[in-house]
C-alpha cells in the first residue's frame, strides 16, 4: 500500500500542538478528521515527534471507540441495534444496505470508500426508533424501503 500519509500535515499538527504527549489524542482526532482512519504510518512518526512509544500511541487508538485504524467512507452510516430498534426490526435495515451497497461478507466499508456502515448498540433515541444516521443525522421509524430510498437519494445527488 502506497503512503496515503502527507507529512508536511502531520508535521503541522504536532508542531500545533507543541509535540506534547499530552496531546497525543487530540492529534489523533485531527488525523483522524482528515484522512478518515488513523493510517499505520502514522504512529511512528507521532512517536518520534511525542516521546510515546508507538504501542502507548496505538493502545490509544484501539481503546477509543471513535477511533478507527481501517479507512471509514465518506458517508457514514450508523444503524442501531438498540433494544428498542432491535424489537423494531433494525436488522432488516442492516441487511438492506449491505445488500444495497454491495459489502462483502465481514466488510462494513465499500471497496470505493463512498460508504461505511456500522452497527451500534444505541444512538440515543429509543422513541425514534427503528433509527438510523447518515453523517450524524438521525432518520427516525426506519424501514428497509426507506433506507434504500435514502441511499438511492443520496448516491443521484452524488452523481450529478
């Protein structure tokens, strides 16, 4: 795999931030807010730069939740999986999209990075539910032929 990694980037952010290990999570975020994922080649340059070592750095990074070591799609898609949205029949939902966008088994992001979707144990909004999100927009009382129109709405407005 090529260098996805702009060094003059990386530089800017722990030159922001002073090289202090103290701020090694909010230069993740940064990253991370670039490219998506926290690339591997990431970690021993921020070692370098920080004074943490790369396994004190990548601990960091798998032990957050938002964090991410695997490209993520532009478009993000968070289908709960909640009691409520359980009961509700958010998995339909789920196989839907997948079968929509075309992911392999075990894969949650599209081979073109267009889109990512996630299972989440709740989003929060149990008397929406079934309830997905799009980019951190919530799509209340979800249903599979809603969910394919929403999908099929914003891949026409992403071809014009």
């Amino acid at each position: 795999m090529e260098n996805v990694v702009n060094m003059d980037f990386l530089e800017e952010i722990v030159s922001y931030f002073k090289r202090s290990p103290s701020s090694i999570i909010a230069m993740l975020q940064e990253i991370q807010e670039k490219y998506r994922y926290l690339p591997k080649e990431i970690f021993p340059f921020l070692s370098k730069s920080t004074g943490l070592s790369e396994a004190r750095i990548y601990s960091l990074a798998t032990f957050y939740e938002n964090f991410s070591l695997e490209p993520k799609g532009k478009n993000i898609i968070k289908v709960c999986d909640g009691t409520a949205c359980h009961v509700r029949k958010s998995l339909p939902i789920l196989e839907r999209l997948k079968a929509k966008l075309k992911l392999e088994p075990g894969a949650v992001t599209t081979k073109d990075l267009a889109f990512t979707v996630e299972v989440v144990a709740c989003l929060g909004a149990c008397g929406l539910s079934p309830v997905i999100t799009l980019n951190g927009k919530a799509y209340p009382a979800m249903t599979p032929d809603k969910a394919t129109e929403l999908l099929e709405s914003l891949i026409e407005v992403k071809g014009e």
